[in-house]
C-alpha cells in the first residue's frame, strides 16, 4: 500500500512539474513575442537630412558633386549617432571654446578651426598610435618645431593654451603655402609635404578634386560636420541644457623661474594636492621641475571653493533654454 502510494505521488509530482515546465516555456514565447513586438514598434532610426550648404571657413563646400554630398553625409551620421562622443562634445566645448576661440582670434585664424580640435581629440588628451598627443595631437618633432617645451619632465602640447598658439603658428606657415583654409586643415592630418606631392602628382589645386587616403579625405568632412551638428543640436536629436554642460572653473595663475624640486610639496604650499596640480596642468610630466636656464612656467590653479560641484552649478543657467537652439522641453515631441 505504502508502495502504491509512493508511486501515486511521485506521478503527480512528475504531472505538475511537467505542467509548470510547459507554463514556463508558453509564458517565456510569450514574453519573448512581447519584448520583439515592442521593439519593432517603437525601435526607430531615421537618416539625417544633409545640409543644402556647407563651409569650412567661408570656403564653400562643393555639395552638389555626388561624391562630395555623400562624404558629408557620411560624417553627419557618424556626429549624430556616436551619442556619447558628441555629447561630451558639447560638454567639453563649453569649458573649452572660451580658452580656444580668443587665441584663433589673435592670430587671425578662422573660427572654425575650433572644431578641428574636436575632431583631433574631442577636447581629451589622448595618445594616438603615432605618438600625437594633447588637443591639437601633436607628434614630438612638430611640436618642438613650432616652439612647444617637450622632455621627460615637461610636455607642452598639455598645456592649452600654448598648444593653441603652437597651431596657430602652423595654420599660418600652411596659408602661406596653399591659399586655402580647407587645404591647411588638410595639411594638418596628411602633413605639409605629403599634401603637395599630393596636389602635384594629381595636377589640381582644390581639396574636393584630390583622391586621398581614406583618414585624410574624410577630415574636412568629420570637421564640417561636427560644426553642422554643434551648431543645430536639435536638428540632430541633441537636446541639452545649459546647466548640462562642463563649467569653466575659475582659476589663478602663478609663474615660477626657478627649478622645483619636489611638485608635491609645491602643490601643498599652494593649498592643493598633486593631482589637482596635474589636473590644472597636464604639462607636468614628473614629481620635479629642473629649470637651469630660469625659464617662466605659468601654474593654473583653482580658486578657492571652485572646485565645489554645488557651487559652480548655481553659476550655470538654470532655465530651460537648449544650447543654440531655444527650444522649450514641451515643443519636443
């Protein structure tokens, strides 16, 4: 009897697990059908319109060539969809611009030479395969070609401002040279020489005429289009507050002619630590700062209490206005 009852049981053990199991699998094609309906009615991409004109520094971009029209468009999509990348544009560019835009300016250098540091290294001091580095990605012989510091213990192509006026300097030796600003922002990924032999050996004179290498062809147009898409964020699905963005932190400057032994200590006596001394200038590259021949080093460093993220945001615009575009949140749909 007992045996009977044991086998009884285990049948129907055997019955509603079955039966739990099969809910189970019904229950999941059921879920799986829900979450891929959702996703085919609500997953939408759409494409971009392609400006009607474009520019690079007052020199107009042939659109109506195809070839030229779908280099662009392809670095409109590339600006629009790389979400994160372009929104740390916009973030960084607002700390940045102001540093950037007075030096272009000074040195008679058009505006929108701004969005070619973007497209070197979106305002972040990375390294490239080739050893370029800082903003202006600088390898080391063109750097110290045109007047930047760069040893084991300093490396100015950190320091912004400098790295700034240094490609002004070659911006100017390229217009002298070529008579375009679109060829001098190409002479500035393919090289001065490079870009000659190039225009030589083809027997043109324009930019849009050449056949280059894909990184080179595709330069002015990554430029044009981060502009394009800088300058109308909405058009391009970008809708941020101005509160949204990298403030400027106000800082101090300090020169220093003699050597420094210890940078850590230095930074002390200036009421930091060494990593905000790093992080206010990058051209740090050691704990030490031999100076043998007196040069000025100029320190940046923050004011008292800036550095407090509170405090700089009740400095930030609060309303509802986007960046370029004023547009209100209850206009998007």
């Amino acid at each position: 009897m007992k045996k009977k009852i044991k086998y009884t049981l285990a049948g129907i053990t055997l019955v509603l697990v079955s039966g739990i199991f099969i809910c189970w699998i019904a229950e999941n094609k059921n879920l799986d059908r829900d979450y891929r309906a959702l996703f085919y009615n609500h997953y939408r991409i759409f494409s971009p319109e392609v400006p009607a004109q474009a520019d690079f520094a007052g020199e107009k971009a042939p659109l109506e060539i195809v070839y030229v029209r779908e280099s662009f468009e392809r670095e409109i999509f590339a600006s629009t969809y790389m979400h994160s990348a372009t929104i740390l544009m916009f973030k960084r560019a607002y700390r940045w611009f102001p540093v950037i835009e007075p030096i272009l300016k000074k040195n008679n250098i058009p505006d929108d030479f701004k969005f070619l540091a973007i497209a070197e290294s979106n305002f972040a001091n990375v390294v490239s395969p080739s050893g370029a580095e800082g903003f202006w990605q600088f390898i080391k012989p063109t750097g110290q070609r045109y007047g930047l510091e760069i040893t084991e213990e300093v490396d100015e192509r950190y320091n912004v401002e400098k790295a700034t006026e240094a490609a002004c300097r070659y911006f100017q030796e390229s217009y002298q040279q070529f008579k375009s600003w679109t060829l001098v922002a190409a002479s500035y990924n393919r090289g001065l020489d490079g870009l000659s032999r190039a225009l030589e050996n083809q027997k043109v004179s324009n930019f849009y005429d050449l056949f280059l290498v894909d990184e080179t062809a595709r330069y002015i147009f990554r430029i044009m289009a981060i502009k394009e898409v800088f300058n109308h964020p909405a058009k391009y699905g970008y809708f941020l507050l101005e509160k949204d963005f990298y403030p400027v932190i106000p800082t101090f400057k300090i020169n220093v002619d003699t050597s420094i032994s210890d940078l850590a200590d230095f930074a002390f006596r200036q009421k930091v630590n060494y990593r905000i001394l790093r992080e206010f200038n990058p051209w740090i590259r050691r704990y030490n700062l031999p100076n043998k021949s007196r040069k000025i080093y100029t320190f940046i460093l923050p004011r008292e209490g800036s550095l407090n993220y509170e405090n700089l945001m009740k400095k930030m615009p609060q309303g509802e206005t986007f960046f370029h575009d004023s547009l209100k949140i209850n206009q998007i749909h």
